[in-house]
C-alpha cells in the first residue's frame, strides 16, 4: 500500500543537479525516491562491495554509472565520494547543453555524518529536504478509518500503516534496538549505551515538557554537559526536536528553556511502555501525548511543504501558558492550544504579558481537540489541522 507523502511535490519541482533527503531510517526515503523517478539508478552503500569502491575508488565508483542519474542511499558511508560527485557535477554544467535538471538523489539515515561531509564538500551544488514520519493528515488520506488515538500509539512509520499484519510493539522495540541503541550509539561514539537509552525512556515519560538538564542529570546519572551533548545527538537525528521560547525585545518574564518533543509520537508512546493504544486515553500522559501529536503534526507540514514557518512555545513567570506560536512572517503569528477535548478557549486578551508583547493585539488562537467535526475555525479537529493551516486562514 503506498501513501501520498506531501514532501513529493517539493522535491519534485525542484532541479538542482543534486538532492540530498534525510532522516530517521524506515521513514519512507528510499521509496519516495524511487517513485519520484524510476529510472534513476539505486545503489545503497549498505552493500559493503559498492561502500568499499564507493570509498577507496570513488572515480571509478562514479563512472561505472556515466550518463545515468543515480540514487545512493546511506551516502554517507563513502565521504570520500562527495568531492568526486562535486567534480562530476562542476563539470556537466559546464557543457553547453547542460539543462536544469536533478542527477545525483543522496539519502542518510545519519544525519550528523551527511551534514559534515556535505558542508564540506557540496556547499552551493546541493538542495536538502528533510523527512520524517507519515503525518496523520498523510495517512487518513489514504486509510480514512484509522482513529486519532490509533495513530498517536503508532506512530507514523510507513512499514505498519502499510502492512495490518505487523506488531506495532515488535516494530518498534526492533525499532530501538536496532536505530536508537545502535546506530545512534556508534555514529555519536557514546560509550555508555544503558545511560543514554534511559536518557531517551525519560525524555519520552517528559514530551511536551520544559526541558530540565540538571533532573535529567541527576536521574541517569551522567554530567550535565554529557546530557546536553546526547539531547543535541537526538535532535540531529531525527528523533527530538527541541522548541524554543518566544523571544522579543519586550519578552524578558518569558521562561527561556525550550520543551521537548518526540517527531513521532508512536516512539514515545513506546518508550513510555504503551502496549496499546486505548489505557493511553485514561492515562496521564494523555494529554502530553496529544499535544505531541499537535505538535509534530505541525512540524512534518512545515517541513514537507517548506513554508519555513517558526515554531515556538509561550510560558511566562506568571504562569500565562500557550503550547505553540507559530511565526508565519515577521508580523503574522498564531498560538495553538492542544487539548484532548474541545473545551473553552482561552481568552488570550486576558493574559497580561501576551499583551503587552504584542502591544495589545494578541494573535488569533485555535484550539486543536481529539475527534469531532470542523464546526468554528477557532476550533479545529486534529484531523483537520493541516489543511485549516495551508489554508492560511487562522493567520
């Protein structure tokens, strides 16, 4: 079963000689590569008698393949192959006939590595896409009976909306076993494994919370600046993001930590110990839970449809409190409450510091609820958050 990813489009329209997509592994790279274009050429370095040529050989690597566009998936295991492909690159656009257009498609599930190598070597030649996860709006385009609460425990993997026959439990605790534990341990070179997967089960139990280093630190414990340096780790690859406060020249009551959360809320809920998806709704993490999905949500339709949107949460010394404000423009904004259910919506004329930072005039809200129907724009079923947002018409 294959699901329209709306990063397509984005892709496709853009003609820079390369094209470098990241993210997580089983995010669904390598198969929208291939249907973008079928006739390019797919070598994955995954293959150690192509990642040896790719790297001791890269000319020869390279023209074995002359005249045709290649797809290398898993780059960056042959840096030695970025300045070759800069060479190859320089010189057919040189040629007289040379036309706009895509030749080289690089993927990377590690994306520490492909953002050293390809700085280094591909600045100004290359176009970067990031990706993630299916989005909810993605997958009930394609599979319109699938619940809220269902996908929030799976999580947005293309393998298990794919195949109803897969355990979303096995999936993902291979998941972590084979991604989070291994391949993120190794490429970052972090030596004590058990501390940072207990680093990554407490940052799960703490999505949508103001990130606190020092309680991390002390309840692993591991030094604070080893916490730091594995959070940015995370955040690199794909795993976290972390947002940070609103911040103006009027703004300094504001609490200045970011908050953390998952980019797939089916790898928190997994980290957590969910099993199922329905003891999640009475749970106390239901609510952080949701407003993770909220959130992500938001994020995946940025990043898919490059609208360079940025995301920032709202929390004064005063206890004033809006999960997300989303800056559109240097003078458009909106704030996004995420609540479970459709209940009364703040009345942000009342929240002293929200207007006095925006002399005022507070930016329009919309309150993001569970399940229901899209009756007022200021409150908005999850389901129905991407399109209300492209839209444009909450800013």
């Amino acid at each position: 079963m294959w699901i329209d990813r709306e990063i397509y489009h984005s892709i496709k329209e853009n003609k820079d000689p390369i094209q470098i997509i990241r993210g997580p592994r089983q995010c669904g790279k390598s198969s929208l590569i291939l249907r973008l274009d079928p006739s390019f050429k797919e070598l994955s370095l995954d293959d150690p008698s192509l990642r040896e040529l790719a790297q001791t050989d890269p000319e020869l690597f390279l023209k074995q393949f002359s005249g045709q566009k290649i797809f290398i998936d898993e780059a960056q295991y042959a840096p030695n192959l970025f300045p070759s492909l800069k060479r190859k690159i320089d010189i057919i656009k040189r040629q007289a006939h040379f036309k706009s257009q895509t030749l080289v498609r690089l993927s990377g599930s590690n994306q520490i590595l492909m953002d050293k190598f390809v700085k280094e070597s591909l600045a100004g030649r290359a176009s970067f896409f990031d990706m993630n996860t299916l989005s909810l709006s993605e997958t009930i385009n394609a599979k319109p009976q699938i619940g809220v609460q269902n996908f929030l425990y799976m999580g947005g993997w293309p393998e298990l909306h794919a195949s109803e026959a897969k355990n979303v439990k096995k999936y993902l605790d291979d998941y972590i076993s084979s991604y989070v534990e291994k391949d993120i341990v190794l490429a970052a070179g972090i030596q004590k494994s058990r501390e940072f997967l207990n680093l990554l089960k407490l940052l799960a139990g703490r999505t949508a919370e103001i990130l606190n280093v020092s309680s991390l630190s002390n309840d692993i414990g591991v030094d604070a600046g080893t916490v730091k340096s594995w959070i940015s780790v995370l955040e690199k690859m794909g795993v976290i993001a972390l947002i940070q406060p609103f911040h103006s020249n009027l703004s300094s009551r504001l609490i200045k930590s970011p908050k953390v959360y998952f980019l797939d809320t089916g790898l928190a809920c997994r980290l957590q110990g969910w099993t199922a998806a329905e003891p999640i709704l009475t749970s106390p993490q239901q609510g952080h839970l949701f407003e993770n999905l909220v959130f992500s949500e938001i994020w995946k339709l940025n990043i898919n449809h490059q609208l360079g949107w940025s995301l920032f949460h709202w929390r004064s010394r005063a206890g004033e409190e809006v999960d997300l404000l989303i800056q559109k423009s240097p003078q458009e904004f909106l704030f996004v409450e995420a609540k479970v259910t459709a209940q009364r919506v703040p009345d942000l004329r009342t929240y002293p510091e929200i207007k006095r930072v925006f002399k005022g005039q507070p930016p329009p809200l919309i309150l993001c609820h569970q399940e229901g129907e899209h009756i007022l724009d200021i409150k908005v079923p999850i389901k129905f958050l991407a399109s209300h947002l492209l839209r444009g018409e909450a800013f």
